[in-house]
C-alpha cells in the first residue's frame, strides 16, 4: 500500500479521499451497494469473535515465538478539570479504571502516561489520586506538561513522589523520564504561575521552549544504566515521544537523539509515550516506540512527520465524544519487545505486534481501521 | 405441620369443645367447596366475553382499527412519494424489487391485521401496533401470543420507512426483513417456521388472488414480508403543528413550545442525537447510545461476557432476535448485533414524531410520561461504564423541562390530535403524581453521581429512587402479566392501577 504524500494538509486529503469514496459509490446501485455494506458487516462481525471486548485482549496470540514475561495495562491523558467543570473527563477516566480491573488475567501494573491534569491544579491532582486508588494493581506515575508547569511539580511530587526513577520488573529494566521540561521563557516575560501553565498548554505558539530531557536526568540516566548488560530487556516511559515527530505541536523532545545515544548499545528498547492523544508507532534501529491514547481527546496527526510504521486510526467521529479515545495494555516479552494493544472505546482494538515491528511492518500487520485515514 | 399439631392438642379436648372445633373444620370446608367452584366458574367461563374476541391482548379489534386506518391515510397516488417526501429520498428507500403499487399495499394491509399470521391465531403486526395506539401497544413491554411479554417496548411503525435500522438495536436493515422476524419469535407470532406460515393462509382464495395481483406469485414468505413492508411505507405522519410553526407560522405551536425549541438546540443538547431538521424530519440520528437506562437492573460487564460466549456458537440474526426478546441479554442492546463494547447497553435513538402517543418510554418501557425522560435526562442518565460521553446533567428548571415536554406535544400529526390532547392531560395528571426519576441535586451538580468513587466516601449514594422507580416498572409488567392471566382486558383497568 502506498504510503500518503507528506505534505498535504489534514483538510486536501479530506476532501480529496471524501472525493474518491464518492466516486466509487457512484458506480453501485442499491443491491451492489447492499452487498457492500453487508461485506463490511460479515467483517466486522468476523472481528468482533476474535476478541473479549472485556478484557480486550486479543484470543489468538500469533507470531508469539518468543516467552511472555508479563503484562502492564496502560491509562494516560485524562486531563481532568475540577469534576464540576468538566464531568466527562472524570467519568472517561473512571472507564479506563473498570478497563483495567476488568482484564483478565490482570496486569502486573498500570502506568499512567502523564496530564492527569489540565492545568496542574491542586484539586485536579487530588481528583485524579483519588480516582486511581480504585485501580486493584499497582500504579506506576508518570508526569506530563499540564501536570508540572503552574507549581514546577510541587503538588505532583507531594502526592506521587520522584518524577525520574528506575525499577526492575521480572528482568526487564524500566525507566520512567521526565521529559517535558523546557527553557525559562517565563521569567524575562513576567508571567504569573497561571501564565506559564496555559502558555504550555497551548499548541502552536512560538514562546514556550520544546520539550527536553535535560542534561541533568540524562547524566542520570547513563549512571542508571551504567550497570546493566548490553542485552538486559529496557523499557523507558516518556511523556512526549522521544523522538521529533512535530515539532509546532511539541510532538518533540530537543535532546531526543542524545538520549537514544544512551540506548544506543542495548539489544532492544521500547519506548511508551503519551501526549500525542492517538495510535502511533515508530522505530529508530534498535528503539521500538509505542504511542498511548488519552481518555479524554484524540489528536489529529500532524500535517507532517508521521512514522511510517504507524497504524493510523481514521479521523474520530465529532459527533462520538468517545471516539478515538480508550487506554490499553503492553504485553512483554522475554527479549524486552512487546506487543501494543489500542484499546479504542468506540471501535475494535488494534494490536500492533512485536512481528510487526521487528519485520519493519512486512508481517503481522494489524486488522486495519474500516474507514479512511487522514 | 404446626397446625396439625395444635388441631391433635384441641381434640383432646372435653366433648363439647371437640363438637365446637368439628362444627366449624366443616363450615370451613364447607367455604373451600364454595370457593372452588366459584373460581372453577370464573375459570373456564368466557368471562369478557365480547372483549375478549375483539379486543385480544389489549389491542382494539381488527375490523375496527381496518375502519380508522381507512379514516387516516389520506387518498393519493401511491407510485408517487408521498407529501414531505423528497422524490431522491423516495427512491433511495424503496427498493426495485417492492416499488408500491396499489395491490400490494391492500395485500400488506390484509396481513397487517390478520391474527392468522400468529401461531395461536390471537396477534397481528396491528396487536403491538395499534392504529388507535400511537401504532404501538402503549405497554412497557409487548404481549404475544399465549400472553408472553417480551422484554422490549414496541417501537411505533409510524414514519419506520424513514428509519436506517428497524428494532430498538438495529437488527435488521429494512422494513422487509423486520416484519419477517416477529412471525417466527416464539413469544411473539410464534410461528415454526415461514413455511408453516404461508400454509395458513395459502389455501385462501382470497390470499391467492391477492398475491397473484401484487407479486404475479403464488404465496410465500419473501413477498408477504414485502407486502407488508409495502403497507408500512405509507404510514407516513410527518404532518405536525411543529412543522407549521418551522414553515413561519409563528402561531402555530405555543409560545412555551416555542422556547421549548430554543433549548432543544442549546442547553437541552437534544439535537445532537435528535437532529430535527428538514434532512431528519424524524429527529433520530439512527445511532445507538448508552444512555444508562440498562444500568438500573443489570450488570453489563457480567452479562456481556455471557453473552459473547452464546453469540460464538450461534450468532443468526434468529439467534440474536430470541436473545433480545426473550433473555435478559436484552439489555445489552445494539452489542448482541455489533459485538462491539461500546455498544453495550445502548439502543437505538428513537424518533421524536408522534412521540407524545407512543408511551410509555425507553427500550424497556420503564418510563411512563415524557416528564420522566425529562428528568432522566436532565439528572444525566444513570452512570456506568459505558454511558455516551455526550449524556451529562443538564441543570434544567421545571419551567425548562416544562417548555420542552410542550415543545414535543407538538410533533405529532394533526390527525392524531384528540390522543395528543388526552395523553397530554393523562401524562400531565400522572406526573404531578409522580416524578420518580426527577434528581435536582444531580441535575444540578450538587452531587455527581461518581462522587463516591473520586472522594473515597462511603455513604454518598444516589440514584436510588430512579432505581426504585424501574423495579416498579418490572413490578408494573408482573401486573400486566397478571392481568392477562385473568383474561382483563387492559382498557378496564382503572387508571390509578399503573401508578401504585
């Protein structure tokens, strides 16, 4: 299949693929156009017996030749206002945490991928504390940009602790970053706390600085993983993806070839990040990175920059609040790669596969998206 | 056993006392005897006599709703849209193979009301589609034959043929395929199989003619489920004060019904899966929403898991129709058909038009007035996990809840006036009796109803009234189900009855 020009805005390739599905349903009458719908009905159908919506794990494993060492469920982006401002961020959060105590078998742990927040309140973190305490497994904290920037962490830290730190899990080393800082651009302005946190809670403005690791947590990283044998299995969690997708939306970290530098010598690495709200994937020779979904908004992709691995998710349905939306679960394996499983709410899931990723996309490819990308 | 015991104790008594304590063990049986036979008597006596014959499973007798549907559809060229109907829209609807002629809409008419279709000869499509009921039964749940109640509410068959999907999860895709399933559900029609059912009416002459006519065939089941289709598509009641009122005639419809409309496009949020506009004069969307009424009897995360492992081994549209109907899947909804889990316990948008005679509401009928989908609305649904990220608590007013109860009395067809008047006062009267789904403290936010689950405290409950109110409602249909055994007729009973 042909991969999309790169450069078309979101809109040309609306009009232009909307052009062409009109094109190909002019040349059916009613009974052709019957027979079509009933094909995509068979299909769906079809799909739908492959899976427990539940537990939404896929029954059949393929291309599993290699041990499981465990599962870790995944939550990220809930965004959370204060719950009488916006409840359904609140409830799309709750939904993820039945997801998640609903799995069978359960996992070994949740991570949660970062903007528990929308604008680092003091009530939006305890909301959102709370809310996770009704999950049965343990929870590993990840920080985001709307989380950090109206304290610089100090409520974030008093409720969840360290935002950098490392553990080992049934031989696998993860990691967990926190890689949204950015440049002073606040101080020379004057901007107040609030300032600050809604200047990097934008999109597309030219004041904030990118997203970055910083010097000082990657001297920590490379002590962190200093000790460790070239073919330890790694995991790192990442708030933004590390790698530069887009950089006018901050689908970036600045430092992120210094860091892939540190992973470097290491077997296999996969990277889980948040922040980019959609199905996404992407690897760079021996890193594999996996994207999470939020629980409260799909991102559109970028006009430009998609990785060429990525599944892509077709448009969300504006009229579906929960469309595009859904958390999911990471299944590892012995050799530290690991199959990604998109738990869409309003859809099928979609398993990317460690084949997937180590066949550079030529096998295992996923049960597409019934309708258009762009 | 304890009674025996004292009864030994008694007798050994002195005489006088035993004497006593006999004399009244033989009035006492004497009473039994009496009892007996009177409820022998009202057994097998053909109590409601007339009411019975004309008037079975609570629906107005055939012949006479034959004579009102005469009344109401209006004389025209059927080979040509209807009024209100554009000629694009016409053609997309009907299929080739069923375009309308005048001989098939009498042959569907003739199988629209004939109870022969059904296995015991009691119930015809018009039973739970009732021309002087709204074209729907106007019960919580629908009876069929040998006085079964399924577990769904019928939806009307007025304006169907401008419906996507037929049933309450969209089972079937158009009006010929739906009118095929209710004559072989066993709770319903009943009927074995579509063989069986043209048995029963192929030797008549009558039939023969018709369908010779109609499809230049003999009879069978694909063209009597067109036929049938064929009369449905000229129910079409799209002609309301409201449609006035939206053609410029500001005084058409009251100036309540007016502000009514005002927040059905904004603070109500009915519009985003209402539309009502001149491309959905039906005011559906067609999609399927969770809108929690499931959540108050069932644990959807169980009974999906159930469900999916039935649906594996047989998953025919025959299959799935006996799950909706007759099991307590039913209440999962559009997931039996799309197996999808954002489908669980959503049904499908219903439409608007003639809404005010279709009552009682909901899938399951558990709602009585159109005040308490006000209230259900307006205290956001009931949560659960999968409740449509579009369905919050609304802060409505009394007067705003009132405005737009005004504004849907004047969806329904002019013809329909006089039952639009009486279920206005009807519904009027039962909710000032009883609003059990009115929830200020959510509707307003002063509660939400996951405050337990994100503050940690214990003893913050809510919703329970709502759920007492549809434990009522599976108490209203045990009532009914009684009733039938007793051979009531339904329009007997007192009005208060439903309302206890």
């Amino acid at each position: 299949m042909a991969r999309r020009p790169s450069m078309k805005s979101v809109e040309t390739k609306y009009y232009e693929e909307r052009q062409q599905l009109f094109d190909q349903l002019r040349g059916l009458d009613r009974r052709s156009f019957l027979k079509v719908s009933a094909a995509a009905m068979g299909a769906a159908l079809t799909q739908g017996i492959q899976f427990t919506p539940h537990s939404f794990q896929p029954v059949q494993v393929a291309y599993a030749e290699e041990a499981e060492a465990f599962r870790f469920a995944y939550i990220s982006d809930s965004h959370l206002y204060d719950r009488k401002v916006n409840e359904r961020f609140v409830r799309s959060l709750l939904r993820a945490v039945d997801d998640v105590n609903r799995m069978d078998p359960a996992p070994d742990f949740v991570l949660y991928g970062g903007d528990l927040a929308q604008l680092g309140k003091p009530e939006e973190l305890d909301l959102g504390a709370q809310i996770l305490q009704n999950l049965k497994v343990p929870v590993r904290m990840m920080v985001g940009e709307h989380d950090w920037f109206l304290d610089m962490g100090e409520k974030w830290r008093a409720l969840f602790g360290e935002p950098t730190y490392s553990f080992d899990h049934k031989g696998v080393h993860c990691v967990v970053l926190l890689s949204v800082l950015e440049d002073d651009f606040w101080t020379v302005r004057g901007m107040t706390p609030m300032e600050r946190m809604q200047t990097v809670a934008g999109l597309d403005n030219g004041i904030q600085s990118r997203f970055k690791v910083g010097e000082e947590q990657r001297e920590w990283l490379q002590k962190d993983l200093a000790s460790l044998a070239d073919n330890t299995p790694l995991i790192i969690f990442s708030h933004s993806p590390l790698y530069k997708y887009y950089r006018a939306w901050n689908f970036w970290t600045e430092d992120a070839d210094e860091v892939q530098a540190l992973l470097q010598r290491f077997k296999n690495v996969v990277v889980v990040h948040g922040h980019t709200h959609q199905l996404l994937t992407n690897r760079i020779g021996n890193i594999y990175f996996h994207g999470m979904l939020s629980t409260a908004w799909p991102w559109p992709y970028a006009p430009e920059g998609l990785p060429e691995l990525t599944i892509q998710m077709s448009r969300p349905d504006p009229f579906n609040p929960n469309d595009g939306c859904g958390d999911g679960a990471c299944r590892v394996y012995t050799d530290g790669l690991a199959d990604k499983v998109y738990n869409l709410w309003n859809r099928n899931p979609v398993q990317v596969t460690r084949t997937y990723m180590v066949s550079n996309g030529k096998q295992g490819l996923p049960a597409m998206p019934n309708l258009i990308s762009f | 056993m304890q009674d025996d015991v004292r009864c030994q104790r008694t007798l050994a008594k002195p005489w006088v006392s035993t004497r006593f304590i006999f004399l009244r063990f033989f009035s006492f049986l004497l009473f039994l005897q009496i009892l007996l036979v009177v409820y022998t008597f009202f057994f097998f006596c053909p109590i409601p006599t007339l009411a019975a014959e004309n008037e079975l499973h609570g629906a107005l007798a055939m012949d006479q709703q034959l004579a009102r549907i005469e009344q109401l559809l209006l004389a025209q060229d059927v080979t040509k849209p209807p009024p209100h109907i554009d000629l694009a829209i016409w053609a997309a609807i009907v299929p080739n193979d069923n375009t309308l002629t005048a001989e098939r809409i009498a042959l569907g008419r003739k199988l629209y009301f004939d109870t022969r279709l059904s296995k015991d000869g009691t119930v015809a499509c018009a039973t739970c589609h009732d021309v002087s009921r709204g074209f729907t039964d106007q019960r919580s749940v629908s009876e069929g034959i040998r006085g079964q109640l399924g577990q769904r509410n019928a939806p009307t068959t007025l304006n169907a043929l401008l419906m996507q999907t037929m049933f309450l999860d969209g089972r079937a895709p158009t009006l010929e395929e739906q009118a095929k399933l209710p004559i072989l559900n066993p709770i319903e029609m009943g009927q074995a199989s579509p063989e069986d059912t043209v048995k029963v009416i192929a030797d008549d002459p009558e039939y023969q003619q018709m369908f010779q006519q109609a499809y230049r065939r003999v009879p069978n089941y694909d063209d009597l489920a067109r036929a049938i289709a064929a009369f449905e598509r000229t129910l079409v009641f799209l002609d309301a004060p409201f449609d006035r009122f939206v053609a410029g005639d500001a005084t058409a419809i009251s100036v309540d019904a007016q502000k009514g409309w005002a927040l059905f496009n904004g603070r109500g949020r009915c519009m985003t899966c209402h539309p009502l506009n001149p491309s959905n004069p039906l005011g559906t969307d067609n999609r399927f929403h969770n809108v929690g009424v499931s959540a108050r009897k069932q644990n959807f995360d169980e009974l999906a898991t159930q469900a999916l492992k039935v649906l594996a081994k047989e998953d025919s549209v025959e299959a799935i129709d006996r799950m909706a109907l007759e099991t307590q899947f039913s209440e999962l909804g559009r997931f039996l058909v799309s197996k999808n889990q954002a489908d669980i316990g959503a049904f499908k948008t219903l439409q608007l038009r003639n809404i005010a005679i279709t009552p009682p509401y909901m899938h399951d009928g558990s709602m009585q007035t159109l005040w308490d989908v006000m209230d259900h609305y307006n205290r956001g649904g009931e949560a659960n996990s999968f409740l449509d990220g579009g369905i919050e608590p609304l802060a409505l007013t009394e007067e705003e809840i009132n405005q737009l109860v005004a504004l849907m009395f004047t969806l329904t067809d002019t013809r329909f006036a006089e039952a639009n008047q009486q279920q206005m006062e009807r519904q009027r009267q039962v909710a000032q009796e009883r609003r059990p789904f009115r929830e200020e403290a959510l509707a307003f936010r002063r509660i939400l109803p996951f405050e337990q689950r994100v503050t940690g405290h214990e003893n913050v409950t809510t919703g329970d009234q709502a759920k007492k109110a549809a434990a009522e409602g599976e108490k209203i249909v045990e009532q009914e189900k009684h009733d039938q055994q007793q051979g009531k007729n339904l329009e007997n009973r007192p009005e208060g009855q439903e309302t206890k």
